[in-house]
C-alpha cells in the first residue's frame, strides 16, 4: 500500500510516465469489468512508460468498506492487479485529497461513481477522462497515443 506522495503525477527525464488514475471500489456492480480492463491497460503498456494509480474510495454508495490493507489485498488477490494501489481516500468536497482535487480543477468532471478514470501525460496533465462504464476499447488508443509519444522523446533524449 502506497501513500499518496509516493507516486507523482508529474515527473520528466527517464522516469517521465503516463498515467490512468482510477478512483476503486470492491463492492460496487462495475468492479469486476473495470479491475480487469485496468488490468489489461497496465500489462499492455505498463510498466515502463504507463502505470494504473488506484485510489480506493467510499463516497459513493459505500461500496469500498474495506480498510486500505484489505482493499490492496482483495484486488491482488482477485484480479492480480500490479498497478499501485494506494490508502483509501475521500475524493469529494472539502475533504477530497488535493491530487484528485488537482483531476477534478483540471478536466471540470467531478466522478459521479466509482471508477472515474482520468488520463495524465508526463507533464502532469489532465488529457482526458471516461465514466466508468465507458470499454476498454475507447480508452486504449488515447493511452497508446501519449505513451508512444513518451518513448519517441526518450529516444530521442539518447
């Protein structure tokens, strides 16, 4: 379980990543679709240039009642998830975690339910957004475009 600081949104030089940020439930009707498409987004473009960052959340019908260790555990153990999954957070009003305040400022879509997937370039960047409900097969080619981006820049970095 990482906390919030470990992984940030904005990086440059050889660690520079994209990133799909994810607001996860356990007990919630879209979690069994939703963790294994993230899954597959973060085996077919990750680690290297693109990483899942999770946030598991319980603002939205109650449906992540676990505390941070189990949801981490449950996700691993049910999807085989590697992504990051980090300390259960409120993402919502005055309490909501500044990172996904940053998400919510940037794109102007505050997520109405669990798994509200925001897409980040190196820069730190809002770039894009999808509902939860949105497949996997739209997602994919605005993921593959910036990450194809970040390994023409690292080459050309060399």
């Amino acid at each position: 379980m990482e906390p919030l600081a470990a992984y940030p949104l904005k990086c440059s030089g050889p660690r520079a990543k994209v990133s799909l940020v994810v607001n996860v439930a356990s007990d919630c009707q879209l979690t069994d679709r939703n963790y294994l498409a993230l899954k597959e987004l973060h085996k077919e473009f990750g680690p290297s240039h693109f990483s899942v960052l999770a946030f598991p959340c319980n603002q939205f019908g109650e449906s992540e009642p676990r505390p941070s260790k189990e949801v981490e555990s449950f996700a691993r153990k049910n999807y085989g998830v590697t992504f990051p999954i980090f300390h259960k957070i409120k993402i919502l009003g005055s309490e909501g975690e500044p990172a996904f305040r940053f998400l919510v400022d940037s794109s102007k879509k505050e997520p109405r339910w669990n798994f509200w997937k925001y897409l980040v370039n190196p820069e730190g960047q809002v770039v894009k957004f999808w509902r939860p409900e949105e497949p996997i097969e739209v997602i994919r080619p605005d993921i593959a475009a910036l990450v194809r981006q970040v390994i023409i820049k690292k080459k050309e970095d060399l």
